[in-house]
C-alpha cells in the first residue's frame, strides 16, 4: 500500500514495463484539427526568441489556436478571420463531433502496434478545456465542453486490444475556459493557473480518468492548481488502483511562490528575466525541460534530450513537425526525417531514455501520410532491430564514433551488449575509435556473423555480409 507522503512515493520503483517498452505514441486530438494552423516561426523556441512579446500566440503548436486567435495581428488571428469569420472558438465543436463517424480506434491502435510503439498516451483534455470523454464532472465555466461519444474509452480499448499499455494526458496546469484571457509571454502563460473552483474540478476529472480508464500512464501537463500534499493524495490513490502505473514530472504545485505571478508587477520581472537570458544564452533556450519536481517516475523534455546518461527514467516527447497538433501548411520539408527522429530514438534509449512521439491527426480521424510513413519506418527498424532497444539499459558509455565520424550509441540486453551506428554504412568493415568489446557478434539485420579485432585502442568489425546502406544498423554481442 502506498501511502500520500513523498518517502513512500519516491521508495516505490519504476514499474518494469515502462522502463522496457522505449517507445510509445501521443496522440494530440481535438477541435484544433478543424482550423489545424498556426504562425510559422520555426519551432517553440524560436518564436520565443524572435518575438518574445507575443510569443505564446506565436508558436507552431496548432493546438494553442484558441488562445493565438485572442490577439490581433497575428497569423492565426488574421486566418481565423478569413477562414471562420472571426466565429467562437466553441463554433468548432459541432463540426469535430460531426466528423467522429468516421474515426476507426482499432486502425489507430493496428498501426501504432505495427510501429513497435509499446503503449499510446491520448490528449483527453487540452488547454482549451474540450474533454474527449463524457465527464460526469460539470464545467461551470462552459456547459456541455465535451464529447458524448467515449473517444478515451474506445481508444482505451482498442489499444490494449492489440497488446498496448494506455494512457492519459491532461492539462492541469492550463484551461482557457476558466482562464480565458490572451496570454502572450511566458510569464503570462506560467501565472495563468486558474484558481476559484478550478483546482477542484481538474482533481475530479483526472481521479474520474483513473476510475474509468484505470490508465497506465498519468501524463499531467504545466502544473498542477493544487498543493503538494493534495497531489500526494492523488499519487497514492493512483498507484493503489493501478499498481503499476507511472506519472511523469510536470505536476509543479501551487504554492505561495507560483501564486505570485498572478501578480503582474511579477510577471513583467519574469518576462525582463526571461529576455535577459535569451539574449545572453539563446543557445540554452531550445527545447523545453521541465524543472525536477519532489515526485515523478520520469522526467519529460519536450523536443529536446539529454546529452549524457541519466541516472532518472525520462521520455523525449515531440511532435514529427514543429506542431503536435496537425497543421495544414506542414509539407514534408517541416517533418523531421524517419532517419533523425530513429536516431534520436536510439540515442535516447542508449542514454536511460522512451520516445513518446506525437500523432497529430486530421479532423477526421485520418493520420496524415507524412506520420503514417514515419510510423511505418520505425516499424520497419524496429522489426530487424528491436532486440538492440526493447528491455535494455544504458551500457557504461552512451557514445562511440566510428573512424569516419558515424555516431555509435551503445544499449545492454540480458544476453548480450548492442553497438548501433546512427548512419548508413556500406562496405565489410567499420572502424570504431577508442572501443574495446570481445565476444561473438552478430548482425541483428540477418544473424551473419560479425569478427571483432583490435588494433590498439580502436576497434574493426568485419561483416560476412557487406553493410549496403540501410540505416542504423544493429550488432548483438554476446555477454
């Protein structure tokens, strides 16, 4: 039994699913896949750094469209205009719900499975407050923000149909329709918590996900309304009913010191803090890593990840674009190739790390085919190479490189020490400096066999079978 104090949360361990299963799928759906647009600045970061004043309503992320809407002059507010007439954001939900008949769970979950992805966390509330499932818990901000049909419920369980963990995300920290003044700098967004019956409202809903849905991942978002000890309540009443769930790092708490960035005096200090920095260190601003909090299973970077091996489990989450959300104007030269976002991967796992990797679908339940291959390339990878990643750990580097500068990154099975080289290699050897491995080795790709030699503190594979370019591949060694 796990009692609502941190000593009792932080003794319990990663459950060993979670640690073992490297890679899920986010899924960020709702009614910003009917305009499905943001500004084009470049990713999250740029638009902070090169308009910081506005920045918030400036992102690429489609699915903030609600709030980038509420100031005038920017490219979502001008298309909002154009396209809907300046029409409420609430004019979106009767198409949305409209366009549910013909969204297929099973075919989501079939080709996340056919991925390699382990377990799919779904967006069930996001900052414009819509809920994906029939809450029993009243809105008293806007009546009846929902959908009566059970998307969580339904994707719920296809995906542990086809053998997938399920999890849910929620927006704790952000709701625009108890907050829903425009919010522009990063102090703005940070200060607008809603308080009043807020805090109470996300509290029920998040315990009514668990006692539906019983999911395995709790994935909050921003922050959370209440105080630590109320959050310890929900952590061990979480774990009590699902016990081997996880919940990741985003659950700062309302305190005195969060509280005063209500105040605007402290949000104008923050902002000339934040701008300060930028100016000084703009190469620090890329990505976003959420500060430790006093209890987390993992740690969450946001289009980032860690350089080195981390002694914590963390998960790299992003979208295939700039956006999580879809956006209409992504053409395929603003999806990150199959080959970095897989080479991310594996970097990440050689460094203690998942990939959570975002599916933004079209309003009709449709996986735009740019994401739809990717998923398709990482289950092709996965496929030959999963034995390299699934139910590994760190080994005692992360990093090699190879006589002609490829990248090495190194995991350890049960049985065996796994070398993956992030490149496409041709020919029947590759050098790898400062390295020294005995054992037989093998090409996961087809089980040939791999000779292993030394020549001083550099090390040469000899394939059997000539490498002939396919990307990252894989050798087993045994321990």
């Amino acid at each position: 039994m796990i009692t609502a104090d941190l000593e009792s949360l932080n003794a319990r361990p990663l459950p060993a699913w979670y640690d073992e299963a490297k890679f899920g799928v986010f899924i960020h759906w709702g009614l910003f896949a009917i305009p499905a647009f943001a500004a084009r600045l470049g990713s999250i970061s740029d638009a902070f750094k090169t308009d910081y004043d506005r920045a918030v309503a400036m992102t690429p992320y489609t699915e903030w469209y609600a709030n980038a809407i509420k100031t005038p002059g920017t490219p979502s507010a001008e298309f909002h205009r154009k396209t809907y007439a300046d029409a409420p954001y609430e004019a979106f939900k009767e198409p949305f719900v409209e366009g549910l008949k013909d969204w297929d769970p099973a075919s989501w979950a079939e080709s996340f499975r056919d991925a390699g992805a382990r377990y799919v966390v779904l967006v069930t509330k996001h900052h414009d407050g819509f809920c994906l499932w029939p809450s029993g818990v009243a809105n008293s901000e806007r009546a009846d923000w929902l959908t009566r049909r059970d998307i969580v419920g339904e994707l719920a369980a296809a995906v542990r149909a086809a053998g997938l963990r399920f999890g849910v995300y929620y927006s704790g920290g952000i709701d625009w329709t108890f907050n829903p003044e425009p919010l522009l700098t990063m102090a703005d967004f940070m200060g607008s918590t809603p308080a009043g019956a807020y805090p109470d409202y996300a509290e029920a809903q998040v315990r009514e996900l668990i006692e539906r849905y019983e999911p395995s991942v709790l994935w909050n978002d921003i922050s959370w309304p209440a105080d630590q000890d109320a959050m310890n309540r929900l952590f061990a009443d979480f774990y009590n009913a699902v016990p081997d769930g996880v919940v990741n790092d985003r659950w700062l708490s309302s305190s005195p010191q969060t509280n005063l960035l209500r105040s605007p005096e402290a949000r104008r200090a923050m902002d000339e803090r934040i701008k300060a920095r930028i100016a000084k260190h703009p190469e620090t601003f890329d990505g976003i890593i959420p500060a430790p909090v006093p209890h987390s299973d993992f740690r969450t970077p946001e289009y980032a990840r860690f350089p080195d091996i981390q002694a914590k489990k963390w998960e790299a989450t992003r979208g295939m674009s700039h956006s999580f959300g879809f956006n209409r104007n992504d053409a395929e030269a603003d999806y990150a190739s199959a080959e970095t976002l897989i080479g991310d991967f594996i970097d990440g796992v050689s460094k203690n790390g998942n990939l959570l990797l975002n599916v933004g679908p079209r309003a009709n339940g449709e996986i735009p085919e740019p994401q739809a291959a990717r998923l398709k390339a990482f289950g092709a990878w996965l496929r030959t190479n999963g034995a390299s990643i699934y139910g590994t750990r760190p080994w005692s580097r992360a990093e090699r490189v190879t006589s002609d500068g490829l990248p090495v990154r190194f995991t350890q099975g049960r049985e065996a020490l796994n070398l993956i080289v992030l490149g496409a290699p041709v020919g029947e050897r590759l050098h790898i400096r400062d390295l020294e491995i005995t054992g037989e080795a093998r090409l996961l790709a087809d089980d040939s066999p791999v000779t292993l030699t030394q020549d001083g503190p550099d090390m040469t594979l000899t394939f059997a079978k000539p490498l002939t370019g396919a990307f990252a591949p894989a050798v087993g060694i045994a321990l």
